[in-house]
C-alpha cells in the first residue's frame, strides 16, 4: 500500500531561470559591467535610443550589446553600424529572452573580448510589454520605454513591465505637438504602478532629455562599481520567493 | 504563449525533485502552484500547457492546480490593506495613494506536491 505524501517546496515556477539569471550576474559582478536590461513594446524606439545613446557615451564607457529579435538581424546590424560588439540572440518563435539565452549570447560575446574590459552590457530585449516583465536574465537593472504614440493608459494595463522597471522613458516627445496625448497623465500613471522609479522624457530625434537619460546611465555604472568595492550595500542579488 | 516557457521551467524543478527520491519513483498526483493575479501568467494557458508537456512523460496524469492569488496592496499612508485594480489606476481608496506595498499578487510558486512512492 501506498501512503499518500506531501512535500512543500516553496519555489518560485520560474526558479529554473533565476538560477541561470543569478548565474549571469556573478558573471558580469565578477566582470565588474553593469547591465541593463531595455524593454518595451515593439517601435517604441529601443533601437534608435540605442544608436543615439551608444554614439554619445563610447568615447567614455566601454560597452557592448546582446540584440534579442525574434527572427531578423535588422537592429543588430543597424547598433553594429554605431561601432560597439554587438551579439544577435534569435529567440526564434519565443517574445521574450530568457536567461539561458543570454548565456549563450554572453559566450559568443567572450569569443569576441574580454566582458571585463567592458562599463556597461546591454540587452536588448524582443518588443513586447507582457513576457519579458517575468523573465529575469541577470540584468541590474530594467529599463522601460514607453512612446508617446502608445496612449496614456498603458502603465495601467500593462503593470507588471511598468512595476519592475527602475527607469522608465517616454520616448518620441518630438511628436508631442502632433498628438492628442497629454504626457503629464503618461507619467502620472507610471507613477501609480511604480511610485519610486526614475521617469525621463526624451527624443532621440530632437535630442530632448538625452542629457538627463546619459546622466542616469553614468551614475548607475558608478553606483554598481561603488557597491562591488563595498558588497554589503550591495542589494541587487535576485530574491526567490520562498513560501 | 510565454506559459511554454514557464511550463518548461516548471518541468525543470520537477525534475530534481524528482531526483531528490532517487532510488525511488515518486508517482505524483498533484502539484499545487500559486498564480498571483499581478502576473503576467494566464492559469488557463498554463493547464494547457501542462497536459501537453506531461503527456508520455513520467509525470503522465499529474494534474496541475492553480491557486489564484488575488492581488492586495497595502496603503503606506494609512496602512490600510485594498485590492488595487486598473480602473481606480491603482490608487488606495482612503488616501487616493499609489499602489506602493504590495502585500501578495505576485506570487509565481509551486507550493507542493502530491504523490506516492513506489519502492
């Protein structure tokens, strides 16, 4: 006879990933590069802030590039045209990189140099504002973009991208004059899913609020360095949720 | 349909717990999981999910129940505990706050297994 048994396990569903994800980020502590993860919802303007963003800071931060699309090199190549190492990871039929992913993509990068000559790797991850909210890869920090075009109402129905983000950018403000859309109301939603989280408003066309956005980027690189040198204000290890 | 990958991951814990009873052969009837309505996870694309990706496998005839946690927010004004929704963006009803705590709703856990052991 069989007696029938229980075990609680208190694990998160997604502890496969984590694992990878903590994986990652020992890697990039060791290597002492801070990486951001860039999200949002497809057109939002990713790409563009990268080329403009890129262009800016190389001559002072040494950086490279996972590019996460879904079956294209197009962005890819568009950030390789800017000068960085750039890595495509085509996630084939999957909308969002996974930590796993970002491995291989962190080998193929150490076939081309050494991560720990780098400041600051970015991810790229596949346009959407639902999956890649849940799929950690390792990432500092999470950056979300959100345009002008998309309407006031997406922090509230998308909340869990908006939720998790540390910096969240209102991209294509040059559009402003052109739209219905009343930018105040965008940001005051922002801040109704996340209270605490830096908000920009910039435009990689007219250059509006670039200066505040690579000043953000700046500061992380230093704080991340800073808190590597001194590990106990260090609080960006990945917390699973025990039960 | 980010529940494939999720279901995947599930697989991947069932696995080594699975291998934690090694010699043993745990048969599992059940495995309870957590959704926290402040995810990004449809329970019902993830039962779906689930059947497909036990079938012949050793977990074949497991059944998957999905607690569905209800999203709670706890006003840091007035303490008061709410349930935050879209259409009030969130806000506390006493102190019109934004959503800052959230006490649960983003729960993503296996909580435990039901099974036997065949020796």
């Amino acid at each position: 006879m069989h007696m029938p048994l229980e075990d609680t396990l208190g694990l998160n569903l997604l502890a496969a990933n984590h694992h990878q994800a903590e994986h990652n980020r020992e890697h990039f502590d060791a290597w002492q590069v801070l990486c951001l993860n860039v999200m949002s919802s497809p057109g939002a303007g990713k790409t563009s802030l990268l080329e403009q963003t890129l262009t800016a800071l190389s001559a002072d931060l040494a950086m490279a590039v996972l590019e996460g699309d879904m079956t294209t090199q197009l962005d890819a190549d568009r950030l390789e045209a800017v000068g960085v190492p750039v890595v495509p990871i085509t996630t084939g039929r999957a909308c969002h990189l996974d930590a796993s992913m970002v491995s291989g993509g962190l080998k193929l990068l150490q076939q081309r140099l050494d991560p720990a000559s780098l400041d600051l790797l970015w991810v790229e991850n596949v346009g959407n504002l639902v999956c890649p909210a849940e799929f950690e890869v390792g990432e500092h920090l999470k950056v979300a973009l959100l345009s002008v075009t998309e309407g006031d109402d997406k922090p509230l129905k998308y909340p869990v991208m908006f939720r998790e983000a540390d910096c969240v950018l209102i991209t294509k403000t040059d559009l402003l004059p052109y739209l219905p859309v009343d930018i105040a109301r965008i940001e005051a939603h922002i801040r109704q899913v996340n209270p605490h989280c830096t908000v920009l408003r910039v435009s990689a066309t007219n250059g509006e609020g670039l200066a505040a956005w690579h000043s953000w980027i700046r500061q992380q690189v230093s704080s991340q360095l800073a808190s590597l040198r001194n590990p106990h204000g260090h609080n960006v290890v990945p917390q699973l949720v025990n039960a | 349909m980010h529940e494939v990958d999720m279901t995947k991951c599930l697989l991947l814990s069932m696995n080594q717990w699975r291998q934690q009873h090694s010699p043993a052969v745990p048969v599992v009837e059940r495995v309870h999981l957590q959704v926290g309505d402040f995810t990004c996870v449809e329970p019902d694309q993830l039962l779906f999910t689930w059947r497909v990706a036990v079938e012949n496998s050793w977990l074949d005839g497991a059944e998957l129940a999905v607690e569905a946690v209800p999203l709670v927010g706890r006003c840091v004004r007035c303490q008061q505990t709410y349930s935050p929704a879209p259409d009030t963006a969130y806000r506390s009803p006493c102190c019109d706050h934004p959503m800052e705590e959230i006490v649960t709703g983003r729960e993503l856990r296996i909580r435990s297994v039901d099974y036997t052991l065949e020796s």
